[in-house]
C-alpha cells in the first residue's frame, strides 16, 4: 500500500487545500485500499502500508501534511492489525528514511550531503526497501503484526 505524494510547506503557510491533498492520498487512499483488501484476502495474507520516518519524527523538515498523514498511516496499520489478526491477515507498516527515489528530489538533488546526515553514511535504495517488504510478506513476517519497520539506514535514533 504505497500510496505517496508530499509537499515542503510550513505549517502557518499550508493552505486547507494543500493540507487535505496530502491526507487524502497518503492516509484515505490508503485506508481504502487496506480496507478493501482486508475483505477479500485469504488467511496467511500481508498488508504492507509504506509510511515514512517523518510519521516517527519531524527531521526538521518543513512537511505537515506529509508527516501528519504518515503518522496516522502508523495508527491505522495498528488498528487494522487489531481488526485483521483474527482473520490471519497480518498488517504492518515500513517507514523509510531518505531513499534515491522518484518522489524524493531532495535525496536525488542533494545525495552526497544527505548521505553525511545518514548513520550508515548512505541513501536507501529500492532494493533496501525491498528486503523489509520480502520480510514482511513472507513466512519469517507471519508474527509480526501492527508493527513498524524503520528503514532509514540510523537517522531515527541518531538525533
């Protein structure tokens, strides 16, 4: 459940309409999504919802919307974990750090100085992503249910 779009504003600039677009493609689309799955799923099944680490911690970073609406997808995965684990269902989430992405011009633009922000000293690629999804969806996942997973190569616990 990736659904993602964002915008850099400050929170006394961000207008309704700015503010509503973000929440309702990163948080509605996908409680929609998960919703409509949950009813179709069969036992043994995984919902991923791909927040971000702005839903754990601001970064500093001018970005209400996107981190308000990351944040409640952590609730709502926790919540639909509740709602789902009878059925067998499992929900969980991966909240990524800065990734070389499409959607992330500052990791693109700026990579070499956002790296030196990054513990690991480096920018998450698809493929670290991956693994996290892989584990989740797998057999060695099955346990896991409403959960987190950061993968931002350290930045959440280095501050």
């Amino acid at each position: 459940n990736n659904a993602g779009v964002g915008t850099a504003y400050p929170a006394t600039r961000e207008t309704p309409e700015q503010f509503r677009g973000v929440i309702d493609v990163n948080l509605n689309g996908s409680y929609w999504m998960a919703q409509a799955c949950g009813r179709v799923m069969q036992p043994g099944s995984s919902i991923i919802n791909i927040s971000s680490i702005l839903g754990i911690t601001t970064a500093g970073l001018p970005q209400a919307a996107y981190a308000a609406s990351k944040a409640g997808l952590i609730h709502l995965t926790r919540r639909m974990a509740l709602k789902l684990a009878p059925e067998r269902i499992a929900v969980s989430a991966i909240a990524p750090g800065a990734l070389a992405s499409t959607m992330n011009k500052d990791a693109r633009d700026h990579g070499d100085e956002v790296a030196q922000r990054i513990p690991l000293g480096r920018i998450g690629t698809p493929e670290d992503m991956a693994g996290a999804a892989i584990y989740l969806a797998s057999r060695a996942g099955d346990y896991v249910v409403g959960s987190t997973l950061i993968v931002d190569g350290g930045v959440t616990y280095a501050r």
